[in-house]
C-alpha cells in the first residue's frame, strides 16, 4: 500500500470483530502516535488500551455512569451503555494530558493529543486492521474518568474502538478538495 493511499483512501469502521493488533503490530501503531506533531515536544497524550476482561469491566463503568446521571434511564438505553465496549475486541481511550505552559496552550496540546489519534488510525489502516473515533458523553462523565484513573488537567478525547473489518473497507466519499483550499489574498 503506498502512502499517499494510506492518508487518501482511510474510513472509518464501525464493524470490527477478532482479531485487534496485538505485539508488534500494535507496537507499530504507538509508535506512529508519539510521532505526531507536539510543538515544545509535551507529549500532551496518553494512552489506555483496553481489550479482554477490560471491556466487560468499562462495561460496568459506562452502566453505573449512565445510572448516575440519570437514575430513572431507559432499560433500552442502559442496555446500550452495557453494549458500547463490546463494539469491537479493543479499545483505546485517548486521553489529552495537558500541562500549564507559557507559550503552549491547553487547546493546542488537545490537538496534539488528536493528531496522535489520527497517526494511529493511518497505522492502522496501513496494517489491514479497521478502527472508528468516537465520543459522546461518557467523554465528558465524571465517574468514567475518574474509574479511568484521569488526573486533574486531562481529559478523554476519544474512545478509538480496533479490530478487523467484519466486510471489506468501503471507498472513501468522493469529497472535492477545491471547497476548503482557498487562495489568500484572492487572485
């Protein structure tokens, strides 16, 4: 696969199943993420990766976390909280840990915490396996990322879901690049 294929042809999948990455491929995609760009070289990031027993056990993090917040939820929607990790057989939480600097400010570290998730989705892609980016509350909930272990000043980012594509990788849309490349001042 060449390279400008692995930055213009990658999609996100949301149908992954077994195998994820594991020993040397999944050493790959890490160090693919601390190669991102990092101005002052911060390495605002880090990383959790979840697989196995972890899952069930983020599952009862997400399912006491829903509760808390809502203690009269749905039984449908805390059934889809249980379920959420069991969406692929890894996950990696991106967490942007951000430190007080001067000339470097929390939002720039944020995004370089970013650029190190979208490395690893290229790595990733490049290895054959599928991944997909997601949010959402359990983002932002207390009780998650304190059963995570986040400290002060960090923040998750993202639960990046892993494994292998259950179909082949679909096409990317055709998007024209024209529409978000200007140039400046207008010729």
């Amino acid at each position: 696969m060449n390279k400008l294929h692995i930055l213009q042809e990658r999609v996100s999948v949301s149908k992954l199943q077994e195998p994820a990455p594991d020993g040397h491929a999944l050493y790959e995609v890490f160090k693919a993420a601390v190669r991102a760009a990092d101005h002052g070289m911060l390495q605002p990031r880090r990383f959790l990766v979840i697989s196995g027993v972890g899952l069930q056990q983020l599952s009862h993090v997400f399912v006491t976390a829903a509760t808390k917040a809502n203690p009269a939820i749905s039984p449908a929607v805390l059934e889809k909280c249980k379920n959420m990790p069991n969406r692929a057989p890894m996950i990696i939480v991106a967490i942007a840990k951000c430190q007080p600097n001067l000339k470097i400010p929390r939002q720039e570290q944020v995004i370089a915490c970013g650029a190190a998730v979208q490395n690893m989705l290229n790595a990733l892609f490049a290895l054959g396996y599928g991944a997909i980016w997601r949010t959402g509350e359990m983002t932002q909930d207390t009780h998650v990322k304190n059963e995570l272990g986040l400290v002060e000043d960090e923040e998750i980012i993202g639960f990046i879901y892993v494994g292998t594509p259950v179909q082949e990788f679909s096409s990317p849309p055709d998007i024209d690049v024209n529409t978000f490349f200007k140039a400046w001042p207008d010729e």
